[in-house]
C-alpha cells in the first residue's frame, strides 16, 4: 500500500499539527516509503487552501514557505492523467476530483478524514478509503510482517 491520494484536508491538518497521524503520513512521503498521486487540478486546490490567509496564520507559513512544502510535495508525488470522469458521485462536488485522481491512479488508499462522503461510491469503485490513523496501524502491520532484506 504505496500508492495515496491525499484530501486536501489531510495536507491542511498535517500542516496545523506536527504530532498528528496527516504529518506523520507526510513523513512517510518525505521519506519516500508512500507516493502520493496528484492531478493538476487537486494541486491547484492544496495551493488554493494552504495559502488562505487563515490557514497560514495556524501553520505560521509565508507564502515562500507554502511554496516551498508544495514543492517537496510535487517532487515526491506522481503525476495521474484523469482520462475518464465519473461525475457525480459523490454528495459534494468539490471532492470529485480527489477521487477521480484517486480511481484514475489506481491508488492503493484515498485518506481522508471525511469517510462518510466517499464511501458509498469507493464501494462501487473497490477504492479503499480509510483515515490517516487508521493508515498508519495498517501500514505499520505490513511494514512489520514484510520480508526484511537479508545482509551478508
């Protein structure tokens, strides 16, 4: 389980708290254990968020350093084509296209911290959709039962 897309409201509140299970997720992408997928469009409003003027007040981000973070995220994410559009599906317009990117990218996990709105169609799509904690305890188990690498 590799492969992410991240709600824009993962990345807002991983960037709010240094001890929480988002920027503990972000770790693991600056790592490079985790790729995040990204679209054109779902950047655009990770930049669009992080550089309201309220959430750079409780990040205490300057729009040099917003700029900075997006650019670690770009370098570490994978661009996904959206070839096929599967609106609507969701009760919320805005999060269509995460999980486009999402089924478009064939990824692994979309977190998220609103389960309720994406179920329903993550269902039809076999899309897991989980919380950043819960992804966490599941990727700490497989990381844990994973063949270790044998040194000679």
């Amino acid at each position: 389980m590799n492969r992410i897309v991240l709600d824009t409201c993962v990345v807002t509140t991983a960037l709010r708290s240094a001890t929480g299970a988002g920027n503990a997720v972000l770790r693991l992408v600056a790592q490079g254990q985790l790729t995040p997928l990204v679209t054109p469009a779902l950047f655009l409003e990770y930049e669009d968020v992080l550089k309201r003027p309220e959430q750079r007040i409780v990040t205490g981000f300057s729009l040099a350093e917003v700029d900075a973070f997006l650019n670690a995220l770009a370098s570490a994410g994978e661009a996904v084509d959206v070839n096929f559009f599967w609106r609507p599906q969701l009760r919320d317009p805005s999060d269509e296209m995460v999980f486009e990117t999402a089924i478009n990218g064939r990824a692994d996990a979309l977190l998220t911290y609103n389960l309720r709105d994406f179920q329903p169609a993550a269902q039809r799509f076999s899309i897991r959709i989980i919380t950043p904690s819960e992804f966490l305890t599941a990727f700490s188990s497989s990381a844990a039962t994973a063949p270790k690498e044998i040194h000679r």
